[in-house]
C-alpha cells in the first residue's frame, strides 16, 4: 500500500486539477491510500471547493495565501476574467489585477503549514501543485530555507512563471531563476488550461515512477 500526498496550492474559482487528481487519476489506481490538501486565498473559491468535496474524507480545504510568514495579507483581485493573465495575487503589480480592489486574507508559508497539521512527508508520495500568481517566489525561498525539495517526489502546474507577471518583483527575477536551478523545480503539466486529458495523461505517467 502506498501513501500519496497532494497539496493544490492555489484552487481558483474551480478546483480543477484536484478534481482530476482524485477523479480520474487515485480513483483509479489500486493500493494506494491518499489525502489531498486544498490552499486558496479566496474565501468564496473555497467554500465553492468545500462544497464540492464535503463528502470525502481524504481531502481538506484551507482558506490562506501562501507567503513568506504568517500573518494577513491583500488579495488584488482579477480585473478582465476573460484575459488570460488570470488569477487574484497578493502582488498589486501582477497583470490584470486591480490594485484598488482587494480582500484582507490570511497568510501563511508552507513549511509552517506542513508543520502546523502534523503533515508526515516520510515514507509517502508527496505531489505538490502550484498556480499562486507569483507567490511562488515565497515557496522556492521556503523549500530552500527548510530543505523541502527532497520530499517532493512530484511538481507541477502550469509551465511558464507567474513571477514575470508581477512588475514589483522584477529585481527579483535572476534570484527566482537561481532558485529553480538550485532546485531542480521542473514543472509537469497539471493544469486545466491545455485540457483534462493531457494533464492526467501526464500525471500518470509522472506517478507511476513511483508506485
């Protein structure tokens, strides 16, 4: 029997790529055992996502912006849903938010949020997604500062950066960019954007390594 961890970081208005991951992905597989942690910043994307899943055991849903501490955070949210710069951010400088349009959220960095739910990385698979607007920074920084990358079997998400949205964070490119070298951060598509079919494809293909 297996165990596999997976942490969606950044659900979104639909929890899509959670809905894959349990739907067309572990409940297909067999001897395996799976617990599956949602992390959104917007209040009414988890209660959309809490609905979705109140039946299932094996999945939580946290309503909290990745950061670089504890504490609360702005949520600029998306001004044009139909551009495909998508996504509310807590930078106010990333593409297609409206700085002047926010939620005060509360925030979080990851380690901290493994270690506050007793979250056992060890002896399991442990898959991480990540879609957080250029927050993603903070989690490199993270993992760096806390040694996470080697319990992380499995990233992925969307291929191209959110970093290079956020105008604010631009001093911070080349750094970001070391990180991911330093890190071996290669994405997997996992993203609804490109369709179900392919990211599950490439999930699968991804997990079974490791099963």
């Amino acid at each position: 029997m297996k165990n596999i961890n997976y942490f969606d970081l950044g659900l979104g208005p639909y929890p899509h790529e959670l809905k894959y991951m349990i739907d067309d992905v572990f409940n297909n597989l067999s001897n395996i055992k799976y617990k599956a942690y949602g992390i959104e910043a917007h209040p009414d994307y988890v209660s959309i996502a809490k609905k979705m899943f109140v039946d299932n055991n094996n999945v939580e849903i946290f309503n909290f912006a990745i950061s670089d501490k504890k504490s609360v955070e702005r949520l600029y949210l998306q001004s044009n849903t139909k551009n495909g710069d998508l996504g509310n951010s807590i930078f106010k400088t990333k593409n297609n938010v409206d700085q002047n349009v926010y939620l005060e959220v509360p925030s979080n960095n990851f380690s901290s949020f493994i270690i506050e739910n007793n979250i056992n990385l060890k002896n399991s698979i442990n898959i991480l997604k990540v879609n957080i607007e250029g927050a993603e920074l903070y989690l490199w920084e993270d993992f760096k500062q806390n040694n996470l990358r080697n319990d992380f079997n499995i990233i992925c998400g969307y291929k191209s950066h959110d970093i290079f949205k956020v105008s604010e964070l631009q001093h911070k490119y080349d750094h970001y960019m070391d990180l991911i070298k330093e890190l071996n951060i290669n994405l997997i598509h996992f993203c609804h954007y490109g369709g179900r079919d392919r990211s599950v494809t490439e999930m699968k293909n991804a997990l079974y390594k490791f099963l």
